[in-house]
C-alpha cells in the first residue's frame, strides 16, 4: 500500500504529546516542526519561571502556532507552582465564596501568569458537579454541588481565563462528578438516565459553551443510558451528537489523557484509543504525562494506519486537524494588573469556621499525613510553611496515639489539620478518641463531609490545601508569621 506522505503530518496536527525534562529534547523540537498539534507541560518541566518561559520560548521558535498547554486549575491542581503548592484557591473555596466576580478576577490572574509563561491553552476549568462527596479524583476541583452555582461560576471562569489571551479547556464533558472510582485507574460508571444527566450535569457545560469557551475536555467514563459499553471519549452519540448537534460547540473537542486506563484498557493501547476518540468526534488527542517520541510516533501510526485501512474516515481527521490549528490561534489578551494578594485574600474569605477558637491561641498542630490523586500529584500542603514557631508534629494516624499526642502537645490544645479526614477509617477514629479526650479544633483541606467529631471544639473548612489555603488558615488560627 502506498503510504500518503501527508498522513504522517495530518495524524500529527491532532496530537498533544509531552516530553521528559525541563529542557526541549532535540526529538520534541523536531516534531513541532512536523506538525505536532503540541505539548502538554507538566510540574516535572518545571523549576522556575525563568526556565519555563525559556523552555516555552523554544517550542514557539520552532512553530509560533504550536499549542504549549498545562493543567493550572489553582487549588489542589497546580503545575506553574508544584514545588510549593498554588497562590490560588481552588474551584471549592470560589464556590463557596460565591462571589461571579471574584472567580473571574482568580481566572484572569492565573491565565495572566500562563500568558507570560508563554502558554496559550489551559485545561480548565474543572466544571464538573461535584455530587458525590466521597468522589476520589474531582472534590475540591468542582464549584460545588449545585449545577446553577457551577455553571454560573464555571463561565466566570472561562471568561477571566481567555480575557488573559490564554484558551480556556472546561472538563470533563459530560460530567464526571457523580463518579466515585479514579478514571486514571479504571472505567468509572454513572447510572444516570439521558435526562438526568441533561438536567444535572449539563448547566455547566451550557454555561461555558456560551461564554465562547474555545475547548471542552472529554471524561473516560461510562454512562450506560447514553454511551453503551463504551467510555465518553469513544461515544459519537456524547461528542458528536450531545456536544456538537445538542449543544451546539463548535470549538476544538479535547480528550482526556489517552494513556488513563479508563480508555487505553477498554481501547487496547493509547493507539487504538486515539482512533477511536477521532471516529467519535474529538479534535486534540491527548496522549497523556508518560509520552515519549516512540509512543508518539506509535499514536500517529495508529491513525494513519486507520485511514488507510479505511476504518477511519480522513475527512474527519482533517477536520479535526484544523480544529487544533484554530484553537492555537488566540485573540491578544488583556493582562491582569499585578494583585498578588488576591488569591491569599480569597482564600481567607472561603475559611468556614464553625464552633469557637476560644482557648487555642497557643496550640500545639498535628498534621495527618494524605496521599495525593494523580491530577494533583505531590505538592506540598498544610499550615506548616506560614506558621510563627508554633509546635507541631507530622504523622501517620494509624501509626499514632491519642496518649501519644496528648503527651506531645504539653498542655497546649491541639489543632488537628487534615485532608478528606472523614474517608480516612485510622484517622477519623483518631479524630473522634483525640476529642473525646482533649480540646481539639479540626482544619478540614478536603472536600468537606458532613462528619464532625463529637467533643470537638471548632472545625474550620478551607475548601483546598493549595498554600493560600494553608495561609488563610494559619492567619484565621492566628498561628501565622
């Protein structure tokens, strides 16, 4: 069969690969150049903003349209500022400030800071209704669990965002909050009827679509009612006839990391998987964070091979192939004025404190150690970097002791600081003797629960664990230096 020498190029404009190191490989620059749709940039390309803006600087060198995108959501989800934690609170504290104007303001300061990093596609926001409050990967990335709420701050978002020049990405279509699995692990499903899930879960995307949001994520989930067996990424019926023909985007329909195992297991490879999402109907294929010039180089075989066996048509390869042409071409943004308090004082306006502080101006803090989910990845979070010398202590909850922490504390009462405490069996036990025994307050950092530990004494809801929400609340505690 003779090999089209524009199918390699073709395949290649639809894809968003990534690349090791905080330096372009001579194999990323080269494949700019062959029409790589583009790259996502991760936390580990990351050391500075000196080095990112270099770094984003040669891959537009190479082709001014390439497309440099990122997961800023602020919050929990930060690239730009992984080594820290982010300036910003997330999705969770701005919905429950409720505040249009103020999540605009957020949105417009993080896209301004991507802008002169030298980005021009944000994969957010995060839209998704956070309905299930045990959901392991959305929490506090969502604006709450209201659709109204969410699709109204949700357009907010999008416009602050894209006022900075910087396209925004709303995810992840057609909702992915009521799931209570981690798509990067497996196939979540969501029982939910067709008008259910227009009711429920669409409003936001409503909302974003109307705002002129440029791109829309997919999420690897299934929803029985209205993709069969398969996940939303491969269903025509989700991304050609709900996204495109009912709701009408006309933008550039992004996937979801192809290499998740919620698509590539179901698909049999990150390859067959981008086949499929083309046939359904997305634009920008994105590879995932493990990419390399093989697998790469293996993804756009994939689709070419496809359209020469005729199992995918090339027409709608091209038309996704110019979708991604266009979503690199971005109107000239209006910056931000330099405010950098805003998200600290933010932050500090989503504390919740329920209870009283009386007593614990001298306190002794104990951190429950967490994990992270793989959209948050390891960042750094907790009171301990704002702190004014006040005592405290890491641990493993079921590695500790009440008698433990109460001979530690000296005297002082404890403020126990944690994130999604309530899922934790060892540290929600923890919690509950600690209060029963000794004057404890509770710093919640996780999506918050309706659990409240009887004895305690105040419980303060922060909504994130990005370091603005660890400052707001050390300065509420008065604990800050």
């Amino acid at each position: 069969m003779t090999i089209d020498p524009g199918l390699r190029r073709l395949a290649m404009r639809t894809l968003l690969a990534a690349f090791p190191g905080h330096t372009a490989p001579e194999w990323a620059i080269d494949l700019v150049t062959q029409g790589l749709a583009g790259y996502t940039i991760f936390g580990y390309n990351i050391s500075d903003t000196t080095q990112i803006t270099a770094l984003t600087g040669e891959l537009r060198a190479a082709r001014p349209g390439v497309l440099l995108a990122i997961d800023e959501e602020g919050g929990d989800v930060t690239r730009l500022a992984h080594r820290t934690g982010s300036p910003y609170p997330g999705n969770a504290a701005l919905g429950a400030i409720d505040d249009l104007d103020l999540t605009r303001k957020v949105y417009h300061s993080i896209g301004t800071d991507l802008s002169l990093a030298g980005f021009n596609l944000n994969l957010a926001p995060t839209v998704d209704i956070n309905t299930a409050t045990d959901n392991p990967i959305i929490g506090t990335r969502s604006f709450g669990a209201d659709p109204h709420k969410v699709a109204q701050h949700a357009a907010a978002a999008v416009s602050g965002l894209q006022l900075a020049g910087v396209a925004a990405c709303a995810k992840h279509f057609p909702g992915h909050g009521a799931t209570v699995t981690d798509s990067h692990l497996e196939l979540p499903v969501v029982e939910m009827s067709a008008a259910q899930l227009r009711e429920h879960e669409l409003p936001p995307f409503r909302a974003v679509i109307e705002a002129g949001t440029r791109a829309i994520m997919t999420a690897h989930i299934r929803v029985p009612a209205i993709t069969g067996d398969l996940p939303s990424t491969f269903s025509r019926d989700v991304l050609t006839g709900l996204l495109r023909e009912e709701l009408g985007f006309t933008g550039a329909v992004v996937t979801d990391a192809l290499e998740m195992k919620g698509s590539s297991i179901i698909a049999g490879g990150v390859g067959p998987a981008a086949v499929l999402a083309l046939r359904a109907g997305a634009d920008l294929l994105c590879i995932g964070a493990d990419v390399d010039l093989e697998l790469t180089e293996q993804v756009a075989q994939s689709i070419v091979d496809a359209i020469q066996d005729g199992s995918l048509d090339r027409a709608r390869v091209e038309e996704a192939a110019d979708r991604c042409d266009a979503l690199a071409v971005i109107p000239q943004g209006s910056l931000a004025d330099p405010a950098p308090r805003i998200g600290y004082d933010a932050a500090r306006r989503a504390v919740k404190v329920e209870g009283s502080l009386a007593g614990f101006e001298h306190p002794f803090v104990v951190h429950l150690r967490a994990g992270y989910t793989i959209a948050e990845g390891a960042v750094p979070w907790g009171l301990t970097p704002h702190m004014n010398g006040t005592p405290q202590l890491s641990v493993v909850a079921a590695e500790s002791s009440v008698a433990t922490l109460v001979e530690a504390a000296q005297g002082r009462p404890i403020v126990l600081v944690g994130r999604h405490t309530h899922r934790n069996a060892a540290a929600r036990e923890l919690a509950e003797k600690l209060a029963a025994a000794h004057p404890v307050a509770i710093v919640e950092m996780g999506w918050p629960s309706s659990w409240r530990p009887a004895g305690v004494k105040a419980f303060l809801t922060t909504f994130g664990a990005s370091h603005a929400n660890g400052r707001a609340a050390a300065e509420v505690l008065g604990i800050a230096h």
